[in-house]
C-alpha cells in the first residue's frame, strides 16, 4: 500500500482544522445574529407595581427585563401598573404573563388568578423580605394610638401589606375596629414613597409604609431619619417577587426561573443586581407567603372574596 508523503499529510490536516475552523465560526455567527433577530422572539408582558413613582420604577427594573430578554430569546415588556387598587384586573386586561408582586399583591393574585411564584430577591445582608412600619413627625408629639385622635393617617393602598393591613391590625389589637371613629381623616396617597413624603411635608400626621422604601429615601435624604420616627413594624413579608400565570408556557416558565436565579452568576448580571440593590435572586413558592395569609385571616380577611379596591 501506498501512504501519502509527509508534505501531503501535513496540507490534509491544515485544511481539516481550516474547515473545522470556518464550520465553528459559522455556527457561532449564527448564534450570535439568529438571537438578536427579535422580531421572531415571543414576547412576555410584566407588570411592576408603583411602590414608586411609575417613570422611577420602570426605569430601576429596566436593566433586569433587557438582560432576561437576551438570556431567554423572549422580548420582555414592562408594563407599570397605575395603581394597587386595580392591580388583579389590570393583570388580566393587559393580558399580563407575570408581574412582579407585593406580598399583599402576590398573596391577593395567588388566590384569584392562582399565579405561580417565581423569584424574589435577596439583599447583600442575606435578607429577601421587608416589613411594614407606622411612622410620624419626631416634633408630632405622637407616641402611641391614643395620641392619634383627631390626625390624618396616610395609607397607600387596599391592597399593600405594609401600607394597609399594618394599621388595620394595629388599631384592631388597641381595641378599635373602624380607625376613621379616632382619626379626623383618611387618604390613600398610592405609593410607599408618596406616604413617606407625605408625612415628612407636613400633609399627613402619621403614614404605613414599607421599611425598605424608608431606607431607600433616607439614603438621598436625610431629612427622612432625622425628622420622622417609627412607632411600630409589621411581621417580615416575603419582598416583591415575579409570579407567572398559571398556564404560561413551561419552558418558557424554567427559562424564566433559570435567568433570574443565575443573574449573579456572570459579570454583566451581577452589575446589573448590584444597581438594583440586591445580591441575587432566590427560588420563591407560595409556601414562602404563610405569613401573609395567616396575618390576613388574624385581621379577618378572606383573600378569595376580599375587595381590595380603594373606593
């Protein structure tokens, strides 16, 4: 038999590696343009609630939806919710696939749209829940509920843990079923911020609100610390977590999951968590909102009938 010469064994192994060589690169550049050809990219709707103002919101949680968006192939599309006290409606008249849920929310949609709860996050200090807090003018003079005769209490929303069903519990455990017979008013001012800033200007004399808005605001103005004061908090609640309708496609549900918890597992998502204010995101069920549903049903609420609107 025959063998080829060394000079002909060396030309056939460059022009195999040559060939391996364009065949990878060609399956790389297809990779790396079919993905970003969006057009042909399903599309999943997001609903975020206004803890904050609607434009601050959507532009803290936009950097998130862009990186899923590339991990997963699937245009995500946020969609700012107006208002809590329409929030279960909302989810379905905008044809919403998920949103991410306060605890209240979350807990209030698990039992009427029996959405599944995906992901939540966790904060640096190894913490991936908030409670709520009452809170006052340190000049108020107000120290305890019958101080609270004849003020003005800001609530934010029917439907929020924090700004609605603290006080409700409060004043329930100080003997008082109905707070407007002690308070001379009450208002929904819409958001956790809105409360907060209420008080301190003067509009409200005392507000409910979430704890780590209060330590958000306080961060770029320390007038918050150093002018309001906390009277009581709420139990620990899960913080705000993405559920998805229950019958969203599943493994577009897995992909979902498996961006969000992975995040902080690459350099470009850990930066992007980092902006956001958290560690990472971790697994969430409905198990993980027993405190809510058992903090609703001491305060006698029956999520599944409960009108959460505000009027």
């Amino acid at each position: 038999m025959k063998f080829p010469s060394e000079n002909l064994r060396r030309r056939i192994s460059l022009i195999a590696v040559i060939a391996v060589f364009a065949f990878t690169t060609s399956c790389r550049n297809r990779e790396s343009v079919e993905p970003e050809n969006r057009e042909t990219w399903p599309s999943i709707r997001i609903g975020l609630i206004p803890e904050r103002n609607i434009f601050s919101q959507k532009q803290r949680y936009e950097p998130i939806a862009q990186y899923v968006s590339k991990r997963i192939h699937a245009n995500v599309e946020l969609v700012v919710l107006s208002r809590y006290g329409n929030i279960i409606e909302n989810f379905v008249s905008n044809r919403l696939d998920g949103a991410f849920f306060g605890s209240f929310t979350g807990a209030l949609a698990q039992r009427k749209l029996h959405v599944e709860a995906v992901a939540r996050p966790e904060y640096p200090d190894g913490t991936s829940t908030y409670h709520g807090l009452i809170l006052v003018r340190k000049d108020s003079g107000i120290t305890g509920v019958e101080d609270m005769r004849g003020k003005r209490f800001a609530f934010v929303d029917k439907a929020t843990t924090a700004g609605y069903l603290l006080p409700l519990y409060y004043f329930k455990t100080h003997g008082i079923d109905d707070p407007n017979t002690l308070l001379k008013e009450t208002y929904f001012a819409g958001t956790h911020e809105g409360v907060i800033l209420d008080v301190l200007e003067r509009k409200a004399e005392i507000g409910a609100a979430k704890n780590t808005m209060f330590s958000a605001l306080a961060s770029n103005d320390p007038r918050i610390s150093e002018e309001l004061s906390i009277l009581t908090r709420s139990p620990d609640v899960p913080e705000n977590a993405l559920c998805v309708r229950a019958d969203l496609d599943e493994s577009l549900k897995n992909e979902l999951r498996i961006a969000l918890l992975t995040m902080h597992q690459d350099k470009r998502g850990e930066e992007i968590l980092r902006n956001f204010g958290v560690a990472r995101f971790i697994d969430t069920t409905e198990a993980d909102y027993n405190v809510v549903f058992e903090y609703a049903e001491t305060i006698g609420l029956d999520l599944e009938t409960y009108d959460y609107m505000n009027f």
